[in-house]
C-alpha cells in the first residue's frame, strides 16, 4: 500500500508521519511489513506546504497523485482541517481513492458528521478515525476489567488531559475550540468502557492573553456524561497548562484503575494502576497507540484483516456529543484565567 498525507501540518508531519517512519523502518527486517508498506515515499499534499518536506514526494494537487500511484492500492492520511473534511473526501473519493485514516474529530458538527457516513456508505469508502486511545495499551487493560467484571460495575470515569499548547493555539487556526483537540479521544474511551451516554453539563474557557490577543475557546473544555448504566463520566481538558497530562481514573464497584497515556512521541509509554481491597500493583508497557492503529489500518485496507474494530457510529456519536457540549457551554461560558 502506498501512502498520501493529506494536510502537512502537525498532524501529518509531526504524528502521522513519524508513524510511518517507525513502521518503514521495522519493515527492513520485518518481511511482513516489507510487504505490506510501498518501499517508495509517502506522497504529501497542503494547499501551503511547510519548508521541510523530507521524506515526501510533495505534489500539486491531489489530482496529481494519479500520476504516482494506484488509488485503490493507497491509504490517505486525511489531516487536513475538519471545516474543509467534507470536500476533501468527496474529491478524493471522486479520484478513485477507497481507504482513509482520517484524523479526529470526525467533524466539527453532527450534521456533517452524518453526511461524511452517508458518503462513505454510498461510495463503499473504507473510513478509520484516528483514536489511538481506543487502540492504546492503556484502554485495552482497562476494557478487560470492564469486560470480565472482575472488579464489578464501573461507577465513576475521570479523564483529565493538559497540555502546553498556548504557541500553536496562537500560530493556527485549524482548531477554533477546545472541543475539538483532545477531548475526541476521551469522549470515544469513555463511550467505549461505558455505553451509551447523554450530555449533562459542560463548560468552554478562552485562552489568557497572547502577547495581548485572547483567543476565544481555546482556552480549555469539560463536560459531564451520565451512561445508560449508571455510571457518569467527568472530563476536563486544559489546552494552557504548564506540562502533559492524559490521565484516566475508572472507579469500580470493587476498586480503581488509573491509566497514564503515552505523554508525546519522546514518551510512548503507557501505565495503568489498579487499587484493591488485595492491595495496589502497576504496569509500565511500550504503548505506541498511533503506530498500531495504523498499521491495523493498512492491514484492512490490503485485505489481510477484518473490519474495523471501533465502529464509525461510535464516532459519529462522539461528535453529535461534542456538539452538544459546544452549544451547552456556549450558555455557560467561562472567562480566561
């Protein structure tokens, strides 16, 4: 399978790229990989590309693609912003292209969230979203412990996610909410460990000032879920922080299990605790969510795999909560602190 990144920004070239870079590197002794991953370089298109394309074949249009590979034997890493998600998929799909890694959110609103599956259904495209914590070490173990109910029902599901991110928040505008930068990934987790839920409560932040400008939602995010099964989900998300945080905390009938999500790609390490009656223990495993999810999507994508494991309805539903947390915060809004 050949590779096309769609949007070099940070996602393509800081994330989805590193990825692939790991993998093109483990295929030289790896044959199984050897033949899954096109040995030529990944091709890359941004209506603005960055100064440092190394290691991308970087065209002119996505229409130039068709002169380099074979549509229906590539992937496109689709990291281009969710406003402009739509149209891309419609023009890629329009030039032959069948398999897509999109990055998350699905989209920026239910309603477009809705159209993109339409398309896919009506085009047999085959869509993955980027959500390495569904494929993360960390939810794994914890999914276990839901499942067997060793530790019985889960109660209570705290996420807290912090970053740094106050110089890229004030250099882009590929996200204008909070909503859309790291809560996706929780929101899907906590869907995933805990059912179906409606929204309760939330909140949106502007930044503090940024050499005088303050940037409206981008400040930080939270919301409150209530899960069909009783349990209730708390996430806070502070894109201002001074260091990293990806915590999740799974309150049981019979204990607790906090997960540490691998921090950044200098770090990809993962760690769960679990409290009990019996005591406490912990884990530390090599825990490198994106390059497993999509590896697991080039396997799909060559046929040497089964559907996707994290169904596109559970995204859709992120997003059409996503949305209603946008418009119920929009009634609650907090100031910059």
């Amino acid at each position: 399978m050949r590779s096309f990144l769609i949007g070099l920004g940070h996602a393509g070239r800081n994330l989805h790229l590193r990825a692939l870079r790991t993998i093109r590197e483990q295929a030289r002794t790896d044959h199984r990989l050897g033949a899954l991953f096109d040995a030529a370089d990944p091709l890359g298109y941004d209506p603005i590309p960055p100064p440092d394309t190394d290691g991308l074949l970087v065209l002119g249009s996505p229409r130039e693609a068709l002169r380099h590979t074979d549509p229906r034997a590539t992937v496109v890493h689709l990291c281009a912003p969710p406003t402009v998600r739509l149209d891309a998929v419609i023009e890629l799909a329009d030039l032959g292209f069948r398999h897509f890694l999109v990055e998350k959110p699905l989209a920026t609103d239910a309603a477009q969230a809705r159209a993109l599956l339409a398309l896919a259904r009506r085009r047999d495209l085959d869509l993955t979203i980027v959500a390495p914590w569904l494929s993360s070490g960390v939810t794994r173990r914890i999914r276990a412990a839901v499942d067997s109910r060793a530790l019985g029902a889960v109660r209570r599901i705290a996420i807290r996610q912090t970053k740094p991110r106050l110089a890229r928040t004030a250099a882009s505008a590929a996200h204008t909410n909070a909503f859309d930068v790291e809560p996706p990934h929780s929101v899907g987790v906590a869907l995933a460990l805990a059912g179906a839920a409606e929204l309760t409560s939330a909140w949106l932040r502007d930044t503090p000032p940024i050499e005088g400008r303050v940037i409206a939602n981008m400040g930080g995010a939270g919301l409150t879920l209530a899960h069909a099964g009783g349990a209730v989900t708390e996430i806070e998300s502070d894109l201002t922080a001074a260091e990293r945080v990806r915590r999740i905390t799974v309150e049981f009938e019979g204990g607790v299990m906090i997960g540490h999500y691998s921090r950044a790609a200098d770090d990809l390490r993962g760690r769960v605790e679990m409290h009990t009656g019996c005591g406490r223990s912990s884990e530390s495993f090599s825990d490198d969510a994106l390059r497993i999810l999509v590896e697991d999507t080039y396997r799909r994508a060559a046929g040497l795999a089964g559907p996707v494991t994290d169904p596109l309805d559970l995204h859709r539903r992120v997003v059409e909560l996503l949305d209603a947390a946008k418009a119920t915060a929009g009634r609650d809004h907090r100031v910059a602190l």
